[in-house]
C-alpha cells in the first residue's frame, strides 16, 4: 500500500457526516498524509476532505420524495463512478446511507478496491433479504450496535463491532449557557426541512400547552443549519398565540444536556438525547404513504433506536396520528419536574448508556480500516 492511501468516502447525512470525520481524524494520527474525497458536509469539510456532493442536496426521507429526485441521484451516481474510474481509491468508505451506499458497493464488486461499510443498514428490523447481498458486495461490515454482528452470524461476511461513537462524543457535552433558571423544554424536530414541516408543528401545539401549566417555561429549538433555522423562524411566525421560541442556530447537544426534558424526531436524535441523559418523548410523522407501506414491511416493536436498544419502551412514542398535541402534552408534564415519572426514565436512560459501552469510538473503527488498507503503523 502506498504511504499515502486515497479513500472515497460516502456520507449521504448529517450524523453520518459528523461520524466519518470522526474517523477521518483518526486515520490522520496514523497516517498523515491520507488523502480523501467523496460526499458528505460540512464536519468532512472541516477535516480538509474534498466534498463532491453536498449533504444538503443528499439528505431525503420517504419513498415518494426519492422517487421525484431520481434524476439527480442517478446523474450523480453515473458521475461518481466516473470519477472512481479515473481517481482508483484504495479503499471505499460507505457511511449509513444504505440505499445509495449499497448500490454503489454493488457496482464496484469486481473492481479491486476494498469497500467497507460503515453503520449497519437496519437490516433486523426490514429487508433481511438485503443481508445475504451484504456478504456479496461488501468487503468487511462495521457496526455500532452490540446485538447487530449476531444477524450476520453464518454469512460469509467480515463484521465488526467498532462501538458507538456517539458514547463518547457525548461525554463531555456541557449544557449551553443560554439557558436560564426555571423549566427548561428543548423541542428537536430534526435536521431535515420534510421532518420539520410536519413533525415541529405538533411540537409546537404541545409546548403552548405546557407553557399554560408553566407560564415560564423556557423553550428552545436547535436548528441544524441555516436552512433548517429559517424553516423554523417561518413556521413560529405562522403560528398564532405563540410562546416565547428560542431558535438556537448547532449547540443541539448543549441545549439538550441543559433541558430538563424534550420532545425528539424519531431518529439518531433521540439516541444522542438519551446520552445526554434527558428525558424525552420520541414523535414522529410522515407521508401517508411512506407510513402505510413502512408500517407493513418493519419488524421491530419500537421506532426509537433508544427503546430497541433497551429492548424496552423507555421513552413513550407518539407516531404519525398520535403525534396528538394534548396527549403529548400530558405524557411531557411531569418529565419537567421530580416525580417518579421522570426517575424512571433516568434509570432507563442510563441502562442504554450501560448497554452501548465500553465504546473505542472512530479509533477501533480506523484500526479496522488500517487493516483493510493493509497498512502497518
């Protein structure tokens, strides 16, 4: 292997984005001169990766909202590989984004360059036919759950645990400054404008709702980007009767470790939330029909990645028609205050930190890809 490797790197979100820098740094440790280019956002940026295609133009949810974008993803799908061809990478990383990262893995099967999964598609919860064409294309499988290697138990495919970053990552998180003394209620409707447009309007029904039981209850919303943040100025200013809204541009991690309790889309934000150790309520809404067809294909008992991974609902779901502002409103109440409620979910908040640990982060995840790489430092 040469000194200084070239990775493709491909991270079609915004965790996956900050979860591949991560590593990028990592890799950097050990091999200083390591070159690498591909999709991802602004933290891959940050880490001198040259980004071809910009997470805000990859990130979309829902099999109807894939289906308008076709053209474009297929365009620079064509041109990616184009790009390979020319480029020869010693080694693809594919991060999260399985619909577009598992195509590509596929398309490169017969080429020569290692490729490497990073972030285990939800396999065991829908499309377990998926897990045999996994061993087919994919060099080696990282993952960040402890119960995931075991799916692929039989599979002619190299899986690794390489802990959950997201472990770590949270442990020193100090609770934002901005927030003042008195009830705190943080509001996380997530990082995509198709979550905020339906889910931060329920979200905000329930905070007036709170605000008429604590009429000096603080509320604050983390905006992803600017994008995000001028959705949500938007929707705030639409509304009529409205609380006090704080719209906090990033520091989503410092706002939640600060909030006495949150509302939280369905998603990697209700596991980092339950890290910060805040208790919370998971809601989430879609399209009718991603619903309807999502609802008869998953097999698992919860949506919440922090109820799967304690295989127990820890937090109380309020999905697509019983995301009801009023039942929210109730079920949030005595999370904001002492009550056996909210000691309960605490305990069950630390059983999933219990569960995810002991955590090596993105360096088990590069020794693994050093190996991948075949480079002996």
């Amino acid at each position: 292997m040469k000194s200084n490797p070239e990775i493709l790197i491909i991270a079609g979100e915004l965790s996956g984005d900050a979860h591949a820098a991560r590593i990028v740094r990592s890799l950097k440790k050990q091999i200083p001169d390591v070159k690498a280019w591909g999709f991802g956002g602004d933290h891959l940026a940050a880490e001198g990766v040259e980004i071809k295609e910009h997470i805000r133009d990859l990130s979309v949810m829902g099999i109807w909202e894939v289906l308008k974008r076709y053209g474009y993803f297929k365009k620079i799908f064509d041109q990616l590989l184009a790009d390979i061809k020319v480029r020869k990478p010693d080694l693809v990383l594919l991060v999260d984004y399985p619909g577009f990262n598992l195509r590509l893995a596929a398309a490169l099967k017969g080429s020569g360059i290692p490729v490497v999964q990073y972030i285990c598609p939800q396999v065991w919860a829908w499309k377990k036919n998926r897990i045999p064409k996994m061993a087919d294309v994919l060099d080696a499988l990282i993952c960040i759950f402890p119960f995931e290697p075991k799916v692929f138990a039989g599979v002619d495919l190299p899986v690794f645990y390489g802990g959950h970053p997201m472990v770590e990552e949270t442990e020193k998180v100090e609770a934002d400054a901005g927030w003042g003394e008195g009830v705190k209620l943080a509001l996380v409707p997530g990082s995509r404008l198709q979550e905020i447009d339906r889910i931060f309007y329920p979200m905000l029904e329930s905070a007036k709702l709170i605000q008429k039981l604590i009429p000096d209850v603080q509320i604050r919303v983390p905006a992803a980007d600017e994008n995000c943040e001028k959705r949500l100025r938007e929707i705030c200013d639409s509304q009529s009767d409205m609380p006090a809204v704080e719209i906090v541009s990033g520091k989503m991690r410092e706002l939640v470790r600060g909030a006495d309790a949150a509302l939280v889309t369905s998603g990697t934000a209700t596991l980092e939330t339950a890290l910060l150790g805040t208790p919370m309520l998971i809601v989430y809404k879609t399209s009718f029909l991603t619903y309807e067809i999502g609802k008869r294909v998953v097999q698992v008992p919860h949506i919440g990645m922090v109820n799967l991974v304690a295989e127990r609902e820890v937090c109380q779901e309020f999905i697509q028609q019983d995301a009801d502002p009023v039942a929210m409103s109730k079920a949030l109440f005595p999370l904001l205050s002492d009550t056996e409620e909210r000691r309960e979910m605490l305990v069950g908040l630390q059983e999933v930190r219990d569960r995810l640990v002991p955590d090596e982060g993105g360096d088990a995840v590069s020794k693994i890809l050093l190996e991948q790489l075949k480079v002996d430092v």
